[in-house]
C-alpha cells in the first residue's frame, strides 16, 4: 500500500470538486482501492492529517476546519485555500 497513493487520491479529488467543497474520506478510499476501499479508511484518515499538517488540506467538522490532531467523528476533506484567499 502507498501512503502517495492515497494522498493523491485525496489530493486529486478535492481539487476537482473546488474551492470550497468538500470531499467525504470514502471517496479517496474508493479512488486509491475500489476493491477494498473500506479496510483502507484508516489510512486515509492519516493521510488526510498529514495533508493537512503540510497545509495542503482542511479537514472538516459540521462544516468548520477542525484541529487534524485532535478531531473526532465524521469529517470531510477539502482543498486549503490560497493563502491570498484565507480569512
């Protein structure tokens, strides 16, 4: 299994979907593995706190950013806005 696989699953998706959408966790599983996409969600979920600790990404709790090393539950992922486009 790759760790870059995933990543560029997720990385791939989001940045389809758009500013300011989201991807769900599952999508990038299916992408990167559509036979065994449920046993991988666990990795997805590290890969999407690394992407996120690189700034690559947001992850996403009822619709607001959520700290990648503390988040709990249900998430989403979506693409890090530009710095020139942040808050």
């Amino acid at each position: 299994m790759s760790d870059d696989l995933i990543e560029n699953a997720i990385l791939t998706l989001a940045e389809q979907r758009g500013a300011g959408k989201s991807i769900c966790p599952s999508e990038a599983a299916r992408e990167a593995f559509p036979e065994d996409w449920q046993g991988r969600m666990r990795h997805v979920r590290a890969a999407a706190v690394h992407l996120a600790r690189k700034g690559q990404v947001v992850i996403l709790r009822k619709g607001k950013p959520a700290d990648p090393e503390t988040f709990k539950g249900v998430y989403r992922i979506a693409i890090a806005p530009a710095p020139d486009d942040a808050p």
